[in-house]
C-alpha cells in the first residue's frame, strides 16, 4: 500500500507515496539549480529523512549521488568533491556550504511529481569513498546495475521481506547504511532513522517498535554486550543481529546471546563489493564470515605467486586451509575508482582483490585472518596511513613517521602513529594536529616515540616490525 510506513524518525513518519513526492519535489528544485542527467551531486547530510529524499530526487533527476561523510574535514571534503568532478551539491553542513553553493536539507521541501528521468543501468549511480592505501580517499563508483545487485544479494542473504522492521543507526553515507536504507525502501520494509547512535534508544525502540533485525557493527555490539541492564529490555521481536564491517568478537557476541537469547548472522562486504558473504539465517557461526552469497564468485589466491589457491565454486574445487588473498566478481562489483589511475591494481583478471587474506574449507565457509593492504579498519570504516602520515609530515619538528594499525575490541582497529622528532613535541599535540585536520575516527589512539622508522631500501615502511615492537593490541 502507497499510505504504508516506511520510515519513521522522532515522531514523524513518511509512506513511500510521501518519500516519492517530496523527492520529486526536491528533483525539480536541483533541476532549477541545473543539475542535469548524468551530473554528479554531493550529498553531506547528518541522519535525517531528508538524507533518503535526496538520494531519491538525486536519482530522479538522473543525476549520481556523492556521498560525503559528515564527519570529514575541509581538506577531505574539498578532495572529495575535486575527484568525484562534483557539479552541485545538497546537504546540512557548513563545510560543504563553505565551499560550494549547496541547496540546503533545512529549508522546507514541497512536495510534486514528476516522471523520473531515466538512466541506463550502465550509468553511474552513486559514489562513495573508500580510502585507498596511497593517500587521500577514492570514490568507489557504483552504476544502477550493480547496486540494484547489491541490494538484491542483501535482501536474499538476510532474508528481508515487508514484514521487517529495521532501525539505522550507522551513518548513511557509509555503504552500509546506504546500502540498509534502500534495501528497506526496495522490499518495503519499515525503518527507523536515528540522528545519532544512542543505546538506550536502540534497546528501547527494539522494544517498542517491535524490531525484527538489527544491524551493528563492532562498538556497537560492545556496548550491547556491557549494559548493565540489558535484561531489562524485551528484546525478543528481533529474529538475529547482523555482525558487518569489522571482524566479529566471539566472546561479546555469545554475551549478547546468553543474555537475550538474540543469535548474530555475521557478514561481509566491502565499499567496492558490497555483499560478498553472509551467514546462513539459521545455523550462522562466528568463527567465519559466512559463505559466499550467490551470484558472488569467490577465489583464493596465494600472496607469494599469485597462483589460484582455492577457484570459484564450492565443495571439492576448494582447497581447505589454503591461506591467501581473497578475490571476488559479481555483479554487485564496482565499475572502477576515481582517479581512474587507481582502479588497475584492484583487480586481477576481472577479479576484485580485497586485500583481506583467508581461507575458504570445503563447505565453503570463508574465514579473514588478516590484511594484505596496509589499510586499518576502525568502526568500520577505512583509514589510509598515508593520509594521515601526510598531516604528520607537515609538522616542523616530525622528521619521519609511520601509522599502523592494532587490534582493540571496541572499534576493531586502532590507530597509532610512531614518529621521530627534531624537537620536544608531545602526544596530545600529534592527535590533536591530526583531529584538527582530519575525521575523529582517524586520530591515533596513540604516539609512540622511536629513535628511527624501519624501512626497506626503497623506502617503504616495514609496518609489521612496528606493530611487534610497539604491540599488536590497543591496551599495550
């Protein structure tokens, strides 16, 4: 039914007929703005319905959406918009305002219609930053094609249907809140959108809108996990809670267990392949990522010479306890990055090298034991070293750094940065140098003070020797 929720934030609710015609509404405005089939608009919003409308007019107007995190810095948002070739800009915030005429989420919206102008499902529909390991951010570009994928192997692997009820607590402009969002809207599922993450409030609206699946990411299921009084709520609506982003905490997920009776369903995916393994609905395990979720091809490869450890398929084609680096293609997988320049060394022969190293056995249960990029995950999001090695660098009295990652149980990586000095320069005044600069989520955890930086002739950083020296844990 067109009058039917699907989306409620505070005390307000909006049918799809609504989301629909305040998008047309909002596709004209951008049209007047002239926006124009295949331009690119930035998207920096905080959580809020308008988020979901502009995405929708953005796509009405057969334009591509950017998204840009909320989170970012002048200098991130200011590269992002340069790669992406951003042509208009929508959005809340005042960096994004700062830099270019932006047509503002505050102002009221109205409400219209108007036939949705098409574009071909080779035609580039959204793009989103994923960090690469050389520096600044890259955009991942999605076309209609393998987003509509994307959404299709979501739906399937959790097995969505219209009865759901869902909340969003993860920012929208990460692949995986965008990615919740419009599975929602394509099954015409019921969500809640949260402003920020608060847990009482989860717990709280998992009782009383009666939610049947949640998603987490690592911090998240920690805080489930330590609440005093988890007990007290009545949690027994959800069907499972999705484990994504970070690897999972076996201890903290069977705590939530035990206390609720709730089971996880751990997944996987990545900016640049969306859903590439899940968890069986019934039977899930938190020692492995799940299994390759079909219409997703997956392959081992060996790190040492690149030779095909483990091909596609399943069952006897695996070869069990062969670690390496994960390779995927599917449908759902991006067309390319932007620079463009980056895209190559992503793929081997059609196949998109993750950069997590594991093993598939012979059921086909896929296990990550470790990176093969130098990239950290914190809260699930990707940190480059080299973006922030670059704001280190600009320090006077820093004559060499490097940035590694170690493991914490509550953002699954944290950042710590080791540096050499010229003069007395303390901690505080190194994170808050790259706080000033950079997003929170990348502001090391901690400094470490070394008389030299390992490093290979040629220069490259021997992060492993730091991470021996220097702990592979957060709480060392």
């Amino acid at each position: 039914m067109a009058d039917r929720t699907v989306l409620a934030f505070d005390q307000q609710e909006y049918s799809r007929a609504r989301l629909d015609a305040l998008a047309a509404g909002m596709a004209a405005s951008l049209e007047r703005r002239g926006v124009v089939p295949g331009d690119r608009v930035a998207l920096m919003s905080s959580n809020r319905p308008e988020f979901v409308i502009a995405v929708l007019a953005i796509w009405q107007a057969g334009a591509v959406v950017v998204l840009i995190s909320p989170a970012w810095k002048r200098t991130e948002v200011a590269h992002a918009l340069e790669v992406g070739e951003v042509a208009h800009a929508v959005g809340d915030n005042s960096v994004l305002t700062a830099l270019m005429p932006t047509l503002c989420l505050d102002d009221p919206i109205e409400e219209g219609f108007r036939p949705p102008t098409p574009a071909g499902p080779d035609a580039d529909a959204v793009l989103v930053f994923s960090s690469g390991t050389t520096g600044l951010p890259k955009a991942v570009r999605h076309t209609h094609a393998s987003f509509a994928a994307a959404i299709e192997h979501w739906r399937d692997a959790l097995k969505l249907t219209a009865a759901d009820r869902i909340q969003i607590v993860t920012p929208p402009s990460h692949i995986l809140g965008l990615l919740n969002i419009a599975t929602v809207l394509d099954v015409g599922a019921w969500m809640r959108l949260h402003r920020r993450f608060d847990l009482d409030a989860m717990l709280s609206h998992i009782e009383s809108d009666r939610i049947t699946v949640e998603m987490a990411v690592a911090p998240i299921a920690l805080a489930i996990a330590s609440h005093p009084d988890l007990e007290s709520f009545d949690l027994s609506s959800l069907r499972y809670i999705m484990w994504g982003a970070t690897p999972v905490t076996p201890s903290v997920a069977e705590t939530v267990t035990r206390r609720t009776g709730v089971p996880w369903v751990p997944a996987y995916g990545a900016s640049e392949v969306p859903v590439i393994a899940c968890s069986p609905i019934d039977g899930a395990r938190l020692d492995s990522v799940g299994r390759a979720v079909p219409g997703v091809e997956m392959r081992v490869v060996s790190l040492d010479t690149g030779a095909v450890l483990a091909p596609c398929g399943t069952g006897d084609a695996l070869a069990p306890g062969n670690t390496g680096e994960l390779q995927v293609r599917s449908a759902s997988m991006m067309a390319g990055y932007l620079p463009s320049t980056t895209t190559a060394d992503a793929f081997d022969d059609g196949w998109y090298r993750t950069g997590d190293v594991g093993s598939v056995d012979t059921d086909g249960w896929v296990r990550i034991t470790d990176r093969s990029k130098d990239m950290i995950k914190v809260k699930g999001f990707q940190v480059a070293p080299a973006e922030i090695e670059t704001v280190l660098f600009s320090h006077p009295d820093i004559a060499d750094c490097a940035v590694f990652g170690v493991d914490d149980p509550s953002t699954g990586e944290a950042v710590v940065a080791a540096v050499t000095t010229t003069a007395p320069i303390t901690a505080d005044e190194i994170i808050d140098l790259v706080g000033s600069t950079l997003a929170s989520y990348k502001r090391p955890s901690r400094v470490v003070f070394v008389p030299e930086i390992p490093r290979l002739p040629s220069g490259k950083v021997l992060r492993r020797i730091l991470e021996e020296r220097h702990g592979r844990t957060s709480d060392q």
